[in-house]
C-alpha cells in the first residue's frame, strides 16, 4: 500500500461517473480548524492530475473553499466535494469545516462517506473535539486513518506526534495506531530547520524522494535502515495481530520471515475492517512542483485500504408508514435509494443537492419521490412529494460537470428539486422509502433579528424558509410570548454565516435585536376583584357586574377557574363568558404583559340586567375584575428555568460547575462517563444561559457539550427583576 511503483506520476486525473460501486471510495476529511484539511484535498487533486496547479482549475478557481464567504472568513464554513481518480478508481474527497460551529457539514460528510482521514497538525497537536469525532466514528466501525500534516513547523516533530495519535485514538490498543512511512529530512536551512523531503516506506525499506518535486523511488544507504527497524519491528506485530490469520503471530514470533506482499494484504483488511489505523505524513507540493509529499502513498492507502461502498453496512430504511424494507444496499439494480446530505444556493443555478446515492441508479429527467420526516423541530415539516430530477453533475470547484446517472455508492449533485431539503431520501416514485436522518447537534444559540426595512420584511419569511432548508442546524422559531423571530444556531460563526447568506444570497437585510425569554407573571397572594361593565348611551346598553376571588397556585397548575356562585345572580349562560373574559387578560397577562400562570380565580357573585347584559359585557367584567385583584396583590415574575446536562472532560469539571453556580444554577448531580469525561445536570434560569453554547466552548477548550430542556417557571429574585432592562420586564 504506497510502496508499488509509480512510473505515471499522476494517473488519472478528471473524476466523471463511476461505472461499479468496486471503483468508487468515499472519504471524509475530518480535524480542528487550521489543521490543513482543504490544503491536502488541493495537494491530492494536484497529484491525481485534476488541477493544472496548486488548488486550481482550469478557471483559475479553487477546488475547495471556493465560495467567497469562505475567503472572507478565512476558513472552511460549508461541506465540499472534490472528485479525482487515481488508479482507475474515483475517489470523492468529501472536505468538512474544522470549526466546532460548523459540525452539522461534519456530520453530513460523515454520512456520505465509508471512510476517514483525520487529519492533525504537527504544530497543534489533538484537541479535544477531534477525539469526540474518532469515538463517533469507532462507535460505528468506520474506517480510519491519521494525516500529519504542517511538518515545515520549526517544532514539528513526526515521531512525537505519532505517539500522541497512539495515546489520543488507540484507546486499549495504542500499537493499532501506527506509522506506515518515517518522513527524511534534507540538509538544514540557515535557520537551523531541517526541511522534510521525503519518505521511508516501513515494510518496503524504499525511499520515497520528493525533493525535485516528482515521487523518485530509490534505495537507502545502509546508515538509514538501522533508524527504521524499530519502527519496522512495531509495524509488522501491530499488521500481525489484527490480521484474520490467527498462525501468522504464531509463526513470526518463531522466527519465519513474513513476505511484505502477505503483510501488505493483511494491511489493506485491517484497514477496511476499522481495527487498524495507519499514520501517514503529507505536505503540499511547492509552487511549480506536481506531487506534494506523501500524496501518492495517501492515494494509494485510499483506493487499495479503504473499503468500497459495498462494504458498507446497509442504512435502515423504511416505508413512509415506518414498515421496515429490505434491499440489497448498493446494487445499482436494487430499487433507488438516495440522501440529500447537503443543499447550496447558486444565484444562476438556483437550489443544488448533493445527493449520496445508497441502492439503485439516480438518472436525469427521472421522476422520484422525495420524503422528508423527523425534523419537525428544526422547522422542517414532514412532507411526501413527487418532483423531477434535473441536471445530474459532479462538482469540481464552481464548475459543474454534467453526467447521465449515478449508481449505487456514488456521490453527485442534483439541480433544481425545489422541494427536498437536507436529509430527506429519494426513492423511486412507485416504491417511495425513507431513510432515518442522522443526528443534528442541538443549536443552541438564540439570534432575534428584525427585518431592516419593509421591504426586507416582505422578503424574510422566505429567506428563512430556504436558510434553515439548506442547514438543518439552525432552528427557526417563532416566539408567539415575545413575537420575537429566533433563529437558534451553534455559534457566534454559525450565526454569522446565516446573516451573510441571508444578505447576500437571498437579499434580506436585518438586525439582530436582543433575545427575550418568555416571562411568566403570578399572584404572591391571595386578591379579591370586582369588575363592573355598565354602560347606558343610548341603543342597546350594556350591563355586567362579576365579583371575583384570585390565590396562587402550586407551579404547573395553569390558570384555574371555578364557580361558586349561588341564586343566580350571573345567569347560567354569562359564566362561561366570565371565564373567557379572565382567561383571555390572563394571557395579555396583569402587570407587565407577560402571561399570567398558576392562579385559581373563583367567580363568587354578580349582578346581570335583563336585556342589556350580553357575552360580550360578561366577557369584559371579568377581564376588568382580574385587573382589580392584580392591582390589590403582589404580582411576582416568574422565568423559565432549562434542565442542562452539561459533559465535560474531567480536567474542566470544577470550572463549570463553579460557572453554572455563577449563573444561578443548581447542580442536581454528576455522573462519570467513559472516555474520562463527566455528566453534570444542573438546572439554571434561561436568561442567564444565552450565550452559554459560546461561554462553555471557551471554558472547556471546545471539549464539552450541552443541552437542555424547558423545566418550569419559578419566581425571579427581586433584585435581579429589578436588574432588567425595561423591554425585558415588559412584553412587546
């Protein structure tokens, strides 16, 4: 694996449509930001010959992070594909944002591929939300590789890195973590760094040089192979013990000489299985070279270790009524099954889907049906509809490159389907199935906006309804208690991405207001009311007199009504308008306008005219009596208190707890977790936890995660009421 010989120095180039899913590998770039994920996908695209220079196409664009929000951010804020070929195999380089705001793109990724490479900075380390991505990945086998990338850092050092992979994802088993190449360093520079310039293959004992800036095979002088048999040693036992033949280890140990083709092949399974996983090291090729260091061998590791789709295991799929089908998952024969793992916005385009096929073939100017269940909380509502497949294409920077059909195990990009959305399933329009959407992190970040002007405001509903259908992440919320419009996200990045592609792409302009919560009001004791509504001018009058008793009630109890009256002095028929009337300004709330909860209001007496009472006088007194009773009591507030389960690494456990203390929390318990992390339940008031997706990222070093829940409303401390700023006490 890497250590055949190349005398094509890159062997293919331009991906179209593959022809079996055996030729096609789908691979996820995964790590933290910074760590060169999109710089390797440019490197690999150079090497394949699908670039005629560094990250560029023929246009002169790049193949990843291409969009000019990406430019303007600096960094990758969205999923991208970049098809090459590389031995008569396509490999689609699935590209994914590092930053933490961004994970619903890693998860997509993480979806449409059959493999990973992690890659990780020698400069920077392992942080902690790379290790929370490699426990998700083992938790479901996924085949897995490390990428060392930034070796030019004056401090890099390739061993130590290596053995800090070992200890971050080898978990039990540290020897199935490691190196398949020792990377050579050239003649120092002035500076005292000396650069790395190429490689040695560990089972081959080749030297890989790329110092000219083309792959040259070569042989070592004897003084570099002593520096490798250690390395050798530990390679060869780690391929030995995972390898399905039980009497090799048996047969090494006595002294027999495994043959380097055996242990290739044992590699190569060990790979695909997920119980192996191979340390490379890579570097982009310098200006006017054609191969960057250690691409050929990334390649090679792809199309020979990593599985094809066939090996994967097949998705649960099912009816639309939820009957579970079976199908032959990746037969391109098999009835269509497809994934929307991602949908853009092109401003000549209009709506692109890139879509995962998983069984049967995807063709153009098909009719298929699309189905989209179980986001309902995302603002996504279920739906069944029948649309036609427009233009089929791979993607390859800005260029879309038209194709005929995609078979089971490809990737590719659908024009035009004005109805699916992100994670909804195409099927064949006479047998409709539906894959279980993968799971979205939680946003929890609430952004209010406004529409800027009228016009902004004519055009927001809609911008919204295609920015929350393109990232399933985001949460549109319309706050019926504070007519606020919430749009919930992950982050600060997150939310600044949204208000770009709203003011960009779709042209809505708005502000970002500060965030209410949802206020509740309540008696602090009991309070009696009269409400009188007598009026004579003239016509028909109107005549209505309720006598009314208010006291508080236990939390969760609502708003209760009762009637107690006797002798009929408010007829049988106006009771009902009385508590209509109460529970109405109960609503409209007594005070400051926030609902009013957990009271018990009793209708004790009255009066009524014969011919000027109505339900409509009834109505009113008894919104005037409870306004009488509120103004006799004390009128407490009450705020929303979330349930939150915060898990954190051990080393952050007392710093957030003493956070949630700062923050008016009560910790209810902790429970330890596996992974050294642990599970913190607290419950906290809404208004004081905001930001916190922000605050907890900073205060744990982007290791932990949290969510939360609506619990109760509970009285507000009077001096933090008091602290409030007057559009927050009061109710729009």
């Amino acid at each position: 694996m890497g250590d055949k010989a190349h005398t094509h120095p890159g062997a293919a180039g331009r991906a179209s449509a593959a022809d079996h899913p055996t030729s096609v590998r789908n691979v996820v770039l995964v790590g933290h930001s910074g760590s060169g994920k999109t710089t390797l996908v440019e490197a690999l695209a150079l090497t394949a010959g699908a670039v005629n220079r560094a990250g560029r196409v023929e246009d002169g664009g790049c193949v990843s992070d291409y969009d000019e929000m990406e430019h303007r951010q600096q960094r990758s804020v969205q999923l991208s594909l970049v098809p090459v070929e590389w031995d008569g195999i396509k490999i689609n380089l699935l590209d994914t944002p590092g930053y933490a705001d961004f994970v619903g793109e890693l998860r997509a990724g993480l979806r449409a591929a059959d493999a990973a490479l992690f890659v990780v900075s020698a400069s920077d380390g392992v942080d902690g939300s790379t290790r929370m991505v490699w426990e998700e990945c083992a938790a479901v086998g996924m085949p897995r590789a490390i990428v060392v990338t930034h070796l030019e850092a004056a401090r890099a050092d390739f061993e130590e890195m290596t053995r800090i992979c070992a200890e971050a994802f080898g978990g039990d088993d540290p020897d199935a973590v490691l190196p398949l190449y020792l990377p050579l360093r050239g003649a120092p520079a002035p500076d005292g760094h000396a650069p790395v310039t190429g490689l040695i293959g560990l089972l081959s004992r080749e030297l890989f040089d790329y110092a000219s800036g083309e792959r040259v095979e070569s042989e070592p002088d004897g003084e570099r192979l002593p520096l490798i048999d250690e390395a050798r040693s530990l390679l060869i036992e780690g391929i030995i013990s995972e390898s399905e033949d039980e009497t090799l280890m048996e047969r090494y140990l006595g002294g027999e000489q495994v043959d380097v083709k055996t242990l290739i092949e044992d590699l190569e399974r060990a790979v695909a299985r997920g119980v192996f996983f191979p340390v490379l090291a890579a570097a982009p090729a310098a200006d006017g070279a054609r191969q960057g260091l250690g691409t050929v061998e990334l390649l090679d590791l792809v199309t020979r270790g990593f599985p094809t789709p066939l090996e994967r295991a097949a998705p649960r799929v099912t009816t639309p009524e939820g009957a579970v089908r079976e199908l032959r998952m990746c037969d391109p024969g098999e009835s269509l099954v497809a994934e929307v793992v991602k949908t853009s916005s092109d401003p000549y385009v209009g709506r692109i889907s890139m879509v995962r096929v998983f069984s049967g073939t995807l063709r153009a100017d098909q009719t298929v049906h699309v189905s989209g269940h179980g986001l309902a909380d995302r603002g996504h509502e279920d739906h069944d509809v029948d649309e036609r497949i427009g233009a089929l294409s791979t993607p390859f920077g800005k260029q879309q490159r038209p194709v005929s059909h995609v078979i089971a195990g490809d990737l590719a990009c659908v024009a035009r389907l004005t109805r699916a959305e992100t994670g909804d399933t195409l099927s064949a329009k006479e047998d409709p199935l539906l894959m279980a959407p993968w799971r979205m992190p939680d946003p929890l970040l609430p952004l209010a906006i406004e529409a800027h002007s009228k016009p902004d405001e004519d055009k927001l509903s809609q911008g919204l309804a295609r920015l929350v259908a393109e990232d399933p992440t985001m949460r549109l919320e319309h706050n019926r208690d504070t007519h606020q419009v919430v749009l919930w996200c992950l982050g600060e990045a997150h939310a600044d991405v949204a208000l770009e592609r709203l003011r960009g792409r779709y042209g809505v302009q708005v502000d970002v207001v500060p965030h209410r919560v949802s206020l509740r009001e309540t008696f602090g004791g009991p309070a009696a009311g009269r409400g009188r509504h007598v009026k004579q001018s003239g016509g028909h009058g109107q005549y209505a007199i309720c006598e009314i008793e208010v006291e508080p009630l236990p939390n969760g109890s609502g708003v209760e009504f009762v009637d107690k009256v006797v002798g009929g002095a408010v007829p049988r028929q106006f009771i009902p308008s009385v508590e209509k009337g109460v529970r109405a300004q109960a609503a409209r709330g007594v005070a400051a306008g926030h609902p009013l909860i957990d009271v018990r209001v009793t209708l004790l007496d009255g009066k009524a005219h014969s011919v000027d009472s109505s339900d409509a006088a009834f109505q009113t007194a008894g919104a005037l009596a409870l306004r009488e009773a509120a103004a006799q009591a004390r009128i407490h507030l009450l705020e929303p208190v979330a349930e939150v389960s915060v898990l954190v690494g051990d080393d952050y456990v007392g710093a957030v707890m003493s956070d949630l203390s700062g923050r008016r929390g009560k910790v209810l318990g902790t429970e330890q977790t596996s992974g050294g992390r642990t599970l913190i339940r607290a419950e906290v008031p809404e208004i004081e936890i905001g930001r916190y997706a922000v605050d907890l990222r900073s205060l744990s070093h982007g290791t932990a995660r949290f969510d939360r829940r609506y619990a109760r409303h509970e009285p507000m401390p009077q001096q933090v009421a008091d602290r409030l700023p007057e559009e927050v006490r009061a109710a729009s």
